[in-house]
C-alpha cells in the first residue's frame, strides 16, 4: 500500500475516528496534521508490514478465510488482487487496534 493510499483512506474517516486516531497516535489534533502524521508512521513501517494477505487478515480477525474472501467480494474488507490473491490494508482495522490500545490502557 503507498503512502498516497493511506492518505486517501484516512481523509475519508470520520470526524470521530480522526479524533480516535489522534489519540491512539499519542498526538494533539490543534498541533499536526492528523494525514501526514499517519503517513508519517506508514512510512516508517516496514514495507511487508503494511498489508495483509487474506490468510493473514483471518487470523487477526480471527475468522475462516472464507469469511475473509467473502468480505473481499462483498467489499466490506479493501482489498486489491495481487496475482492469485489479494493485499489487504492494514490501516483499514484501525478501529479494532484503537479498541485494543484503550483496552490495554485501561488495564494499566
């Protein structure tokens, strides 16, 4: 996935989730750029971690791969062919690893 993707799909979020995202950054929304600091941390990833494929994308979810091809065809999951298989977004489960940073700090 490019940065320019990542872009795209974060200026499309919510204003809700924008906030959310902010937060799970560790940044103040007055202060930067939600968008650039977001392309920022992707390209500061490494380039195989940024995508998913669909076997992998199951296992995270924790659902049968499937489930997974079958939210592919249905256009829940992004997803974009690769040869035989597809390459799955990462930053699209935001909300799940939003959910996970505030039950992880919470329990703190």
């Amino acid at each position: 996935m490019t940065a320019e993707i990542a872009k795209q799909i974060i200026e499309q979020m919510p204003h809700f989730e924008v906030e959310r995202l902010h937060k799970l950054m560790g940044v103040q929304p007055q202060t930067v750029n939600v968008v650039q600091e977001a392309v920022n941390l992707l390209y500061s990833l490494k380039t195989h971690d940024i995508c998913f494929t669909p076997e992998e994308c199951a296992k995270y979810l924790g659902k049968h791969i499937n489930t997974v091809r079958t939210a592919i065809k249905n256009k829940q999951i992004i997803a974009y062919p690769v040869g035989a298989t597809y390459s799955i977004p990462k930053i699209q489960f935001i909300e799940k690893i939003i959910a996970e940073h505030e039950k992880n700090n919470l329990g703190m």
